[in-house]
C-alpha cells in the first residue's frame, strides 16, 4: 500500500483558523431574507432579539461581511481538540480495492463526540457576554443538545433541553451525559408548554420532531427573563461557525496538494454538510475551481430531494420566523422507527439556495443500507460512526466502488462528524434483523405541505 500522504493529517496549532468563512457573502444570489410571520415583512436584528443573543442575531443577518474574527475565548477552547484531523482511509480503499483516494474529516474527538462542539461552545459565549442567565434548545439525536451542555458548563450558563420524544426514550446514556453537565432534559413534545400541550393534542402518542422541540424550546425562552433560544444547525450563524470544519479540511488537502474531486456530507438541518462545504463552494462561486457536492439525507426525511422550496415556518408550533428552504412541511413527523438523526422537516436557507442553484446535488439513502455501511466502515477504520455520518459514509463507498468499475482515482472527501457510541440502541435492531425502512408517501408528503403557508 503506497502511503505518499499520513494516514492521518494534523495541522499545526497556528494553522487553526481565526476567522470563520460566510459563504453567503460570494452568493451572487443571495439566500432569501427571513419573514416576520406577522407581517411577511423580512426580519431586522431588534426582531431576533427577543429569541436570539444580539451578536447571534447580527451574525444570522449578515449576507456581505466574508470573514468573521474568532473571538480568542472560543479558540482557547477550540484548542482543546481542534485541529481535528483529515483521515486517509488506506484500510477502507484497500477493502474495497478501488483507485479512489477516500479522505474524512474527523470531528468525534471531543467530548461531545461530534462538530455540534464548535457553534455550541460560540453561542454559550455569546449568551454569556450579554449577561444571560442561561439558554435553551432542541436536540435530535442528541449530539447538539450534549454539545451546548459541555459548552454552558464551561461558561456556567443554565442549560434546558427539549429531547425528542423518540430519541429521548431510545438514547438514555445520550440524555444522561447531559445531565452529568448540569443540563435539564425534557422529552418533546412535553406537557411543560403551550405548545407541547397544543401539539400533544393534535398528534396523541407522537415520538416528536425537531420542529415540535424547537417550538417548545423557543417558547421556553421567551417566557423567562434572562434566557436566549440557541440552535444546533439550519441557521446561517450556525453554518459560519461550522465554517472551521471545511476550512480545516481545505488547509490539510492544500498542505499535500491534494485536489477533491467530489466532497459529501450528511443533510439533516444544514449545520455539518454546510461548514463542510462553504470554503469550497466560495472556491466555485468566485469561479476559482469546481467540485461535485453531494448531500445525503434519508428517505425517510427527504427535504430536499422531495420537498418543496417555499417559506415555511421553521417549527412545528408556527412561533418562529418563516425561511425560504426545501421543506417536507412544518407539520412533518419522521416515522418513530427512522433511528438515524437528521429528523428536520427543512433545510437551510444557504443550502436550500445553493441546491436550487444546481451548485450541490442531493441523494436520499435508506436508513438499513446506511448501517450496513456504518458497520462496513467501522470494521476495517476502527471507528464507530454516528448514524447520521454514515449517510454520507454510504455515498462515499458508492462512488469510490464506481471508481472501481471504471478506474478513476478521484479523491473522495466526506465529513466523519461524530461517533456511534450512544447509539446503540439502532446498531441493536439492525444486528437483530429488525430494522426496517420507511419511505413517505407521495400523499403523505402532499398532506404535509398543503399546510405551508402560501407566500409569493
């Protein structure tokens, strides 16, 4: 096996970045503005304040200013694991026996175990500068809501967690870790507010949805003084901070002159696939170089592979903003056995956009041929994959066994963004043979978006 490059590619210290990357600012197209649902008029920084940090809010808003300074505190703490390191999958190739050169970005080695860390540990900052008391949030899977945990407790900020309802009762260690960082951990949709109460109604024994969690953690927070609503991935300000992952990735291929030829990601809300790919897309956009993007999402949550591309409210309970993005409808419950995360109903404006634009593509995966790939990879890298990064962990084996067929040596890079170990519970029915896929129906999603509002 000729190992011309590292198995795995560290940066120096000094070669972490200090300024995240908006890729919106090279969008000669921009994504669309956020509506004020109430008037359908776009939102201004005094509209977010109520919900968002004042620096946040500015952040979501900003569309021109390219380059954001990292503030020193969240490097300090970034130091802690990050750089994080760019893999060469040598085994991986090898098993396979395809030409391709297959390249992950690693971000489970920290607590956390996934990207969530880096917006989650820069929101907490923020919250902490103006003086609040604490914030709240949704989380899926779990990882976001374990991040911002870590993340308060470093900063001493309360931290309340609304946990879908499914993956609350499926994930208890995940909930537990949480915990252990001072978190409280409530299972959405809950009996604790309006909106839960309302939803709860109108879908009797729901497992839950992100977009129920979020209605209930923005409700949350703008009924106590001194609280703020933070969000783990969809919004733009969160695509900035995760801009650290592509900007990492590009410096450690740019290090060894190494070209990508195709870069994948998994598509949830946006937060991963979008810090991923921003620097590389800017490459695009300012017509420096091209590149095959793909966004894997699953067939049980296909947003943007079977969504509409509309303003929608971005939470099940209609108490947040509307945004332009492809969405499967507000209203949108994944089925209760789709296990592997990525459970939103939208996606991100800046990726809606820029697959609108024909700058990315999208594919959508079953949920038992993506553990099947997670397992695949975890028996010849030694890492055990979060379900949602083997969506694009199946993507990157189908293109690297077409290299195979017709003897390309692309360079693959996909986004390896946390690890599987509070997982299990899904690895369990998928090793027991009981793991199925679901797949909406035409007239399921139909249903869902004749509720979308209807805006010109």
């Amino acid at each position: 096996m000729n190992r011309e490059i590292p198995y795995k590619i560290y940066l120096e210290e000094n070669e972490m970045p200090d300024k995240w990357y908006n890729v919106r600012a090279d969008m000669k197209k921009k994504p669309a503005p956020i509506l004020n649902p109430a008037t359908l008029q776009p939102v201004g920084v005094e509209d977010l304040e109520p919900v968002f940090c004042t620096e946040l809010a500015k952040q979501e808003l900003d569309d021109t200013t390219a380059y954001f300074e990292i503030p020193e505190e969240i490097r300090n703490f970034y130091r802690m694991y990050r750089p994080s390191p760019l893999v060469r999958a040598y085994c991986l190739e090898e098993k396979l026996q395809t030409p391709a050169h297959i390249y992950y970005k690693f971000e489970g080695n920290n607590t956390s175990g996934s990207h969530k860390l880096n917006s989650a540990i820069a929101q907490a900052y923020y919250a902490k500068k103006q003086g609040l008391k604490g914030v709240t949030t949704e989380t899926g899977a779990g990882q976001w809501g374990t991040a911002l945990s870590m993340a308060c407790s470093y900063f001493d900020l309360d931290c309340q967690v609304y946990m879908v309802k499914c993956s609350y009762e499926q994930k208890p260690f995940r909930r537990e870790v949480m915990r252990t960082y001072g978190a409280n951990v409530t299972p959405s949709p809950s009996m604790n507010t309006n909106v839960g109460r309302k939803i709860n109604e109108e879908f009797p024994g729901t497992t839950g949805s992100l977009g129920c969690a979020i209605s209930e953690a923005v409700e949350a927070a703008t009924s106590q003084e001194g609280y703020r609503y933070v969000l783990g991935s969809v919004l733009s300000q969160v695509l900035l901070h995760q801009s650290v992952i592509g900007l990492e990735a590009k410096t450690a291929l740019d290090k060894y002159g190494v070209k990508a030829d195709m870069i994948i990601g998994c598509a949830g809300g946006g937060s991963n696939l979008g810090g991923l790919i921003s620097p590389f897309v800017g490459e695009m956009l300012r017509g420096e170089a091209d590149y095959q993007i793909i966004a894997v999402e699953p067939a049980s949550c296909p947003s943007l592979t079977r969504g509409k591309y509309v303003y929608d409210f971005c939470d099940t309970g209609k108490v947040c903003p509307l945004a332009k993005m492809y969405t499967l409808g507000s209203g949108f419950i994944p089925s209760a056995n789709h296990a592997g995360g990525l459970r939103y109903h939208g996606m991100s404006s800046v990726v809606s956009e820029l697959y609108d634009q024909g700058l990315i593509e999208a594919r959508s995966v079953e949920q038992t041929e993506v553990f099947a790939a997670a397992e695949q990879f975890a028996r010849v890298e030694g890492i055990l994959p979060a379900p949602e990064s083997s969506h694009a962990i199946k993507v990157a084996i189908d293109e690297a066994l077409k290299c195979k067929e017709t003897g390309e040596a692309k360079n693959i890079v996909f986004g390896l963004t946390g690890t599987g170990y509070f997982d299990m519970y899904a690895y369990q029915k998928f090793n027991d043979g009981v793991m199925s896929d679901y797949i909406p129906t035409d007239e399921e999603i139909a249903k869902s978006l004749e509720k979308v509002p209807k805006i010109d």
